[in-house]
C-alpha cells in the first residue's frame, strides 16, 4: 500500500478576486492549520465538480469503511454475526 494524506479531508469554495466562486478546493484537515491543497476542480463551480470535490474529500473515510469490510467480509451489520 502506498503512502496517503491521513483523513479527514474538507472541500471548500474558493473565490476569485472579486468574490465569484470560481473552482472548489479539497484539502485535509489538521491540528497545525496549515492547508495543503489536495485537489482544485477546474471550469468553475457546476454542480458537477460540486460532487466531485464531495466524493474526493470523502475518500479516507471510504478507504476506512473499505478495509472494515474486507476485514469482515461475511458479517450481518444488522446481528453482527
């Protein structure tokens, strides 16, 4: 397995200028505050790159969920057995 930014990752509107939104920006939260951008969707603010930026700030939680489920692959989420 290779190296990853550790979760949890936010997503954000980013502004030009003069206050348009103009992409969205996907970065990982930390203690120290410092962002490190992860990813900016390109041709502006559509719904689209919205839900783009969306899945793509969910991936550590998803990669976490993944391995539980392969950790666990014939569980009942119901009865837990």
């Amino acid at each position: 397995m290779g190296k990853y930014t550790p979760g949890p990752w936010r997503h954000e509107t980013v502004f030009d200028k003069i206050g348009n939104p103009c992409a969205y920006s996907v970065w990982p939260c930390n203690q120290s505050g410092v962002r490190h951008r992860i990813c900016m969707t390109p041709d502006g603010t559509t719904c689209e790159n919205l839900r783009n930026a969306q899945l793509i700030s969910a991936a550590p939680d998803l990669y976490e969920a993944l391995k539980i489920i392969l950790e666990y692959p014939y569980c009942d989420i119901v009865t837990g057995k």
